[in-house]
C-alpha cells in the first residue's frame, strides 16, 4: 500500500507458479508491489523464477495460488473485456529480441499492429498509424526510416527499441521488462538504459526491471526484490542492498560485481535511483 492507504498500482500476493508435476515450484509465495512511476528491479541468477513471475503478471504462465492485483482488484476476478483493458496498460519487453518480433513483418508495421489491435479508433487509417509509428520511433531514439526494414536487418539493440516501441504504442502505465539488456553489448547497454530512463521521467510509466545484474538494477531503480530459488529473500531501497544486505545471496550477487560499470555514471538515473557515483 502507499502511505495514503490507496491499493498500489499492481501487487503480486503470494504468487506461486510451478511447472507441470516439478518438485519445487518456479516461484513460490512471491509478493510485492509497484507503485504509480516507481521502477523497482527484480533480481536473482538465472532460473531463480524473476521471468516466471513477470510472465505471471500479464497472464502468461498461469499460477498455481495467489494473486495479480491491478488498482487493487484481482486481474483474475475481472470481466473478460475489463480484463483486457488493464492488460493493455501492462505491457512487457522480453529479453530475445529475435523472438519477440514475427521475422516475416517489418518492423513499422509489427508497431502499428499494436495500435490496430488496441487503438484501433484512435488509429483507423494506415496513414494515422504510419505517423504514429515514425513517433514512436523517434520516442525510442530509432530513425524513423528503419521502420521499412525486416529483423534481421536490425542490430540487438535496434531490434530491442522496436519491441519497447511497440509497447509504448498502448500507452501502458507499467513496463515489464524482462532482462532487456542482457543480450546486448556493454556500449549498447549503455544506450538503452538512457533511453529507458529518459522513458520512465517522460511519461510517467512505471517500471519492474528484471535482472541477473544488480549494477545494472542500481542504474535505473530506487528499489529492488531479490530472488533465490524462486523466493524472494529481500527486498528493499537499492542504496541499502548495496551498503547492507541482509541475505547471503544479495551478498552474492553484490560479490560479483566488484565495482559500478561505467554505463552507469553516464546517464541521469530515474527519479529515487541510486547515484551511480556514490
């Protein structure tokens, strides 16, 4: 809850999630929350269940208990339609940039299928989501030009910017993004990042950045869930998991990454992040 007592934007309570007939469960008894423009980190080395939970959220896996709260009603318990309608203010960026986008699609029309879909009264002519499009483009700091290409014609990064343009064409309130620099050089990292976190003080939109690499999280968050083993272990403000951590694993985490990457210094973080510098 805020400090106001109003329900947090989106809340996960006691969210598990097992695959088939598995012993241990993906995530097990995972809660947190995501306030209005907050962009929180969620932490933990692979397969500790961080996607599972963000592939949860928006319906994606479905869980064997607890709960996805959106404005504090149960997404579950909605009416279909009304359901949908919070969905689209949800919206994730996966980590495979190449699986994300349907390579027989060029890259315009894969976002413009995006405002056909949910916006389709806002945009009902072609020439009304081609302009869109060369604006979300420009949002994401892509040539509008590149909107013509395939995939496979796009570099990592670029195709990474198509998918996070495609979902800023629903004009969401939340972003999921699911270890969205991972598979992206350090310099390219770098770029990204700025243009997430130019994003996140744009708009306004709130933020669940999922990754294996807590420097990365301290980049852009003023908080962050760590997870191991598929439950979260602690949970708190980024500066005191850096100069504090209370669980064994954040301790291991921060052991891995002896010093702030450079890619940190060169960007002003979201509002609440850490300072890179300190």
């Amino acid at each position: 809850m805020n400090g106001d007592s109003s329900p947090s934007m989106l809340a996960v309570e006691h969210l598990t999630v097992r695959y088939g007939r598995a012993a241990r469960p993906a995530a097990a008894d995972v809660s947190f929350s995501l306030n209005e423009g907050e962009c929180v980190g969620l932490v933990g080395a692979s397969g500790c269940g961080k996607s599972t939970v963000a592939r949860a959220i928006v319906g994606l896996e479905p869980p064997e208990s607890g709960r996805v709260l959106w404005r504090g009603r149960d997404l579950a318990e909605m009416p279909r339609e009304e359901r949908r309608a919070a969905l689209r203010l949800v919206q994730m960026v996966f980590q495979d940039s190449s699986g994300a986008l349907d390579p027989r699609m060029r890259a315009g029309d894969a976002v413009a299928e995006a405002l056909w879909i949910h916006r389709r009264r806002e945009f009902s002519t072609r020439a009304a989501r081609a302009s869109r499009v060369a604006e979300l483009f420009g949002e994401v700091e892509l040539d509008p030009a590149l909107a013509r290409r395939w995939p496979h014609e796009l570099s990592g990064g670029q195709r990474q910017r198509v998918s996070i343009a495609r979902a800023l064409a629903c004009e969401p309130r939340v972003l999921l993004a699911d270890e969205p620099v991972s598979a992206l050089d350090v310099a390219v990292q770098a770029q990204l990042l700025r243009t997430l976190a130019s994003l996140l003080r744009r708009t306004g939109m709130a933020m669940l950045f999922v990754s294996h690499d807590l420097a990365v999280v301290r980049c852009l968050c003023s908080r962050a869930i760590v997870m191991e083993a598929g439950r979260v272990v602690e949970s708190g403000p980024v500066d005191s998991l850096f100069s504090s951590p209370r669980a064994p694993f954040t301790r291991e985490l921060l052991a891995a990454v002896p010093r702030l990457p450079p890619l940190c210094a060169s960007f002003p973080a979201h509002p609440g992040a850490a300072n890179p510098g300190s």
